[in-house]
C-alpha cells in the first residue's frame, strides 16, 4: 500500500470507527426492510458480502492497493453486521453450523485480521467483538449468547 492510500484508508477508518456505533450508524432502523425482513433472508446479507469480496480478489491491483481497507470492511459486514441482524430480529436464526463456515471464511480470507494496521486502531469494542472470531464455540446456545454479547458490545 502506498503511502497516499494508507494514509487515506487510515483517515476513512478513523473517522468510520472511531465512535461508538449506534443502531442508526449500522443501518438497523426498527421496522425497516432490511430488519423487517431479515429473518427469512439472513444469510443472503453475508453471501453478499462474499461475492463482493470475491469481485475485489479478482481485480488485484485494486485488491493489492486497498487489502486493508477491504479487510476491515469485510470483516466487519461480513462478520459484525450479520450478528448484529440476527440480534436485533427475533424471526432471524444464525445456526451454529452456519456461522462455523462464516468462521472459516473470515480465518481463511484473513487468517491475520489481527495485524490489519486499520483494525488495531478501531475502538476497544469493536476489537473485542472481532476477537470471537478466533472463538470455538461447542453449542446452539454458545452461539446465541456470543449473538447478543457482540450486538450489545458495538452499540
């Protein structure tokens, strides 16, 4: 990454996270179409984000130039957002199964998400909320709670 790009994905990452995230920031108003509908359709907000990761692969220079960046907003639309859907809607489910894949793309894509210089500089919450990625879980219940505690943690 050159010195301009990292120095602009630096300022575009600090003034996205740098504060605390709120329903409204996430794009989760109650009673919208994304949260109204979301629980029969949570899965095809990651498969989303996966073709998009997939399309910015497949242009390597920009890939190349902007892997940072897109780590860090992959992993958190990807990762964070679907969570926080299946939290803020009682009619979504996230299996256990499912969200082990969701794991597995997130280790395999960016297996060193922790040394992404954008991600060591978002706040403490979103850091931690990060972090169970790296987190087996054993249970339908495990999952349920992690839901909730993510969610609660980045509002």
């Amino acid at each position: 990454m050159t010195n301009s790009t990292n120095h602009v994905g630096l300022g575009v990452s600090k003034r996205i996270l740098s504060k605390k995230w709120t329903k409204t920031d996430n794009n989760m108003h109650e009673g919208s179409t994304i949260t109204s509908a979301i629980g029969n359709r949570l899965y095809d907000h990651p498969r989303v984000q996966l073709e998009l990761l997939e399309y910015c692969m497949n242009h390597t220079e920009i890939y190349n130039e902007y892997r940072d960046v897109i780590g860090l907003y992959f992993l958190w639309s990807y990762y964070l957002e679907t969570l926080c859907f299946a939290a803020e809607n009682k009619n979504a489910f996230l299996s256990l199964e499912y969200y082990v894949g969701m794991q597995k793309v997130c280790r395999t894509f960016f297996p060193d998400w922790r040394s992404n210089p954008l991600i060591r500089q978002v706040p403490d919450n979103i850091f931690h909320a990060f972090e169970s990625i790296d987190i087996d879980l054993e249970s339908q219940e495990d999952l349920n709670r992690l839901i909730i505690s993510v969610s609660d943690s980045i509002r």
